[in-house]
C-alpha cells in the first residue's frame, strides 16, 4: 500500500523551521549596534560563535520537529520528495530570501537521507531562483552628490551615521578623511559635478569596528569604499579611515576574517551591491562574509559542479610538502584546494583523527583576525574518476583508503575540508626577491602574532603550513596542532646544571604535554642562517617566553586586543 504524502504540510513545516532559525538569526545580527556602542567586545565575540552554531542547532531541532509530526515511513519514503519539492516551491515563490530558503531545505533533506540520494529531482542542486544582477540599484542605499564639496558631503554622511555614542572628535576626523580620500582619487574626480557616493544604510559589525561600504563613482569609473568605525572607550566614536582601493577593500572583506553582522531586509540585493564593488570575489566568499556560510558553501558547490562540467581540468596532487596528517589535491583551475585526513600518521604527530576534526571545526568558531584560512566541511562528495590525474587517484587512494573510494566511475570522497588555494611559504620565498623576501617575513611574524592576540597559538609554525595569498598576506593554514593560547604553557629554558647537561642531545629539564620553549624556534623554524637572523631582527620577542606569556596575561583579563584588518596611522 502507497503511503500517503502530505507534501504541503511538510514544506510548510521546513519553511517555518526555516522562519525560526531566520529570526534567530537577526536576533543576535541586529544587536551589533548596542554592542558596538556598549563596547561590549567580548560579547560581539560570543554572539558571533552562537551565530555560527546556530544553523547546525535549528536544523537538527527542525528535523526532530518533522520526525515527531508525520513519522519516518513518511518523511524517509524518497519517493515523497519530488512533491515535498514542487509545493515548497511554490510557498517560497514570493519571498526575498528564497535562495536561503532552498539551501535550508537542502539541510534538512540531507540530515534525513544519504547523499547518495542528492538530486535535482528531491532538492536544490541547482536553484530555481533568478539569478543575481549586479546592475540592479539596491533598494537600502543612501545616497550623496558633492557638487565639488566633499567635506560637507562627508559631514553629511556623519550625521547620518552616527552613533548614540559622541564623536571623540568630528571635526578631526572629517579634516583627515576629506585629506585621505583626495589623495586617493585623482584630483578630477574630485572636482567632477557629476561625483556620486553611495553606501549601504546598514552598517556592518565585526569585532570591535563598524565599516560603511559603499562606493565612489562618475558616469565612467567607480571605486570601492569602505570608512571603518572604532569605539575608544571613554573617548567616544572615531571615523577612522578612508578606504577606496580594491586590494585593501576585498582584504576587509578575505576569506581569512569573521563574519560581518549587518542587517539585510534583502539578502541577495546586498551581494549584488558587494558584487558590484568587488567583482573579483565570488558570490559564495560574499555571503559567507556576512554570516550565510552554508549559502556560501551552497554557491560554491555549484561552481565546482559547473566547473567540472565546463573544463578539462582534472584533480592532482597540491603543491608543497606533503603533509603529516592531510593529504591535499587541488584543480589548478579552481582556487580551492581539497584536504582529506589520512589514515596513517606520522610518528611525531601526537594527535588522532577525532582531534584533527575537532580542531578544523574550532577554526570555524574563532575569531580568525586575517589570518586563518575559512573551511568548508563537506560529506560524501562524488567526483567522476575521469576527473582525476592518475596519480593523484593512486596516491589518495594509498594514504587515504577509508576515506577515498572507488566506485564504478566515480570516487566517493567520504570527508573533506576545501580551503582557498595559497602559495605555501616555503615555496614563495625560494623564488621572491629580497624586498619580497623581507615583506614575507615581516608579514610572517605579524600573522604569529595576531593569532596570539586572538588567542590562537599554531602549535607547528613551520613556513610550510603557511600560505602566501594573491594581496601577499601570509595566512595560516594547517590546523591539526592547532589551539588556545591560555592551554599552552611557555618556559624558559631552564640554566644547564652541569657542564654534562649542556652537552647533552636530550634535555636535563622535565618536558609536559604543553609546554614550549620560545627559544627553540629559531632553529626549529628556520634552516636558513640568513633568514633565521633576518627574522630575528624583525621579530626576536617570539623567542621569548616572556612575551608569549604577556599575551596570555591580557587575555586571562578579559581584553579583546586590536587587530586590524587595513592599514591605519594612530593618531591622538
């Protein structure tokens, strides 16, 4: 006998699990302002972890919810599902967070069946949405026209923006920002009748700054910008720079950084703005950016699929060392490498593959200051064994058995990680000049230090688990030793008591399982004689276990140091 498939009831159900978790969502995203102006730092850090987990959390809630309702001889007979499909459809026909909405669906059709049952047919491989149009006028903007006179379009765009918070000091800051933006746009641009600034009416939090985006443009060009927002507590709000070059516009917005908080009555029509100002960034980088990872991780998927289905490419091995825990492919194509964890370890690896996960997955939650590389976390992928480079497959094969599968012709990929593509370290350097050379590592020993500040400590420093990006930002990106900088405890090495001890290849000193010992890393890190002093001398307070414990010191207090993600003066 058929079972009955109450379709509609169903989908109503999922979209109103879906309500749920939207509403959550702008909960904890539409207090940025009170905790911006509150300074209520480790707050926005807290709500920023809640939000990421929240997904996870309203859809396995949502799942329970329909289980309890219509059972699992309904909700598990696939052949409901191409109903439950057509009706959902339909009763997300007029919304304008559809394209959320289908991913949502997708979750928790994936949370009941295995994804050897993904199709077009029972879910959204690929949307039914229209697609984005960069060139549709985004309906939350403000706009303002100088008419030659930037400072009093900039006052303007104070007064709009402010804060119930006081300025420190307007004045100053509308003096520094005219100055800044006329040395940054030619100066016929600045004289055009025609200039036109537009910016978001949300503000976007993170951390403890609040941005303004927008753009700057003419009937022929345009570019980005971006004014950041700082409270100095005590002394009120500073508008804090003028931000129109596209690098630095589309670093505030890496792969490496937190996600925004910003409200967006409009989801889509606000990645069309972004997209307008920064066309490089792919589609699933912007939402993820402002919070909508797994519309991010949907966005991507479907550019892989349409890639694979478009080009010749084919997977091979990532270049750089191969690595002790993961082992990493890539398509040379396609900037995102794909890491898989391996079967076997190597010996002076002290970690199983349940701890890797956890680690990978901590990434996800901290805050990562520009400097560690986002993930996605993918289950059952299938790929066809055509798409593979032969030795690429063997060698996945070999390290990776329980984890890679051939099965007819396709590889079953049971678990993965994909993370932007990087240049590794050690490979960059072996071909910068000595300018790049110097920039490298000056850049190398700021990442070592912002992840302190953040309260991340890389564990394994080495130049090989560091990547080079295309702006030559140098980001951490292997995670298997990764932790908490208050778990780790710093010492100094203690005197030799004897001339025997000093002589000794084994150390006279007892070693715990997290103790480090700073004045190791010159020699751990750098084989190099040249770039190890060359380090030394840019930043030699790593070797001291009296700066690393300064660190933890301020954080056990509860302080939320700065990091920025621009370049910036200080100014009193």
């Amino acid at each position: 006998m058929a079972v009955k498939c109450p379709a509609v009831a169903i989908a109503r159900q999922i979209l109103d699990g879906f309500d749920d978790y939207r509403e959550q969502f702008r909960q904890i995203t539409n207090l940025g302002r009170e905790r911006f102006e509150k300074a209520q730092w480790q707050e926005i850090q807290d709500a920023s972890a809640a939000r990421i987990q929240l997904y996870k959390i309203r859809v396995t809630l949502a799942r329970e919810a329909l289980l309890s309702e219509h059972g699992e001889e309904v909700l598990m007979n696939i052949e409901c599902w191409p109903q439950i499909k057509k009706s959902y459809i339909g009763q997300i026909d007029l919304r304008l967070d559809d394209e959320l909405s289908e991913t949502w669906f997708n979750s928790i059709f994936n949370s009941l069946f295995s994804h050897d049952l993904i199709s077009d047919d029972c879910m959204f491989v690929h949307s039914t949405r229209p697609g984005l149009s960069e060139h549709d006028a985004p309906m939350q903007i403000r706009t303002y026209r100088p008419h030659g006179d930037l400072a009093a379009a900039l006052r303007q765009i104070s007064e709009d923006y402010r804060f119930a918070v006081p300025y420190a000091n307007q004045e100053g800051d509308l003096e520094r920002l005219e100055e800044q933006l006329r040395a940054s746009l030619p100066d016929w641009v600045c004289k055009d009748p025609e200039l036109c600034i537009e910016l978001y009416s949300s503000r976007l939090y993170r951390n403890k700054g609040a941005y303004l985006v927008g753009r700057v443009f003419t009937q022929d060009e345009q570019w980005p910008l971006v004014i950041p927002i700082l409270h100095r507590e005590g002394q009120g709000i500073r508008m804090d720079a003028v931000i129109i070059d596209e690098a630095e516009v589309s670093i505030i917005f890496s792969f490496t950084r937190s996600y925004f908080m910003v409200r967006v009555a409009y989801p889509a029509e606000f990645i069309s703005f972004l997209r307008r100002i920064l066309p490089r960034k792919h589609i699933s980088e912007l939402y993820t950016s402002i919070g909508f990872y797994k519309q991010g991780k949907s966005e991507f998927y479907r550019a892989l699929i349409k890639h694979l289905e478009t080009t010749d490419d084919k997977f091979v091995m990532a270049a750089g060392v191969r690595g002790m825990v993961m082992s990493v492919f890539t398509l040379p194509g396609f900037n995102t490498v794909f890491k898989i964890i391996k079967d076997r370890f190597s010996p002076s690896k002290n970690v199983n593959r349940e701890t890797v996960i956890d680690r990978y997955r901590m990434v996800k939650h901290v805050d990562r200051v520009g400097r560690l590389a986002d993930t996605q976390e993918f289950a059952d992928f299938r790929f066809p064994v055509a798409k593979f480079d032969p030795e690429c497959l063997q060698e996945l094969l070999e390290v990776a058995a329980s984890t890679v599968e051939v099965q007819g012709d396709e590889v079953l990929i049971r678990h993965s990680w994909t993370e932007r593509r990087m240049i590794p370290l050690n490979i960059y350097l072996e071909t910068a000049n000595e300018q790049q050379v110097k920039d490298a590592l000056e850049d190398y020993g700021l990442a070592i230090k912002q992840l302190a500040a953040a309260n991340i400590f890389p564990g394994d420093m080495l130049l090989k688990n560091f990547g080079v990006t295309r702006h030559g930002r140098v980001v951490f990106y292997d995670y298997d030793e990764i932790s908490y900088l208050t778990e780790v405890n710093f010492r100094k090495i203690p005197e030799p008591r004897t001339p025997e001890d000093e002589m000794s290849a084994e150390p006279w000193y007892s070693v715990g399982p997290h103790d480090v010992f700073p004045e190791e890393f010159p020699r751990f890190l750098f084989t190099d004689h040249k770039l190890r002093k060359l380090f030394k001398e840019m930043h030699g307070d790593l070797f001291k276990a009296s700066y690393w414990q300064s660190l933890q010191e301020a954080i056990r207090e509860g302080k939320v140091i700065d990091v920025y993600p621009y370049k910036r003066k200080e100014v009193e």
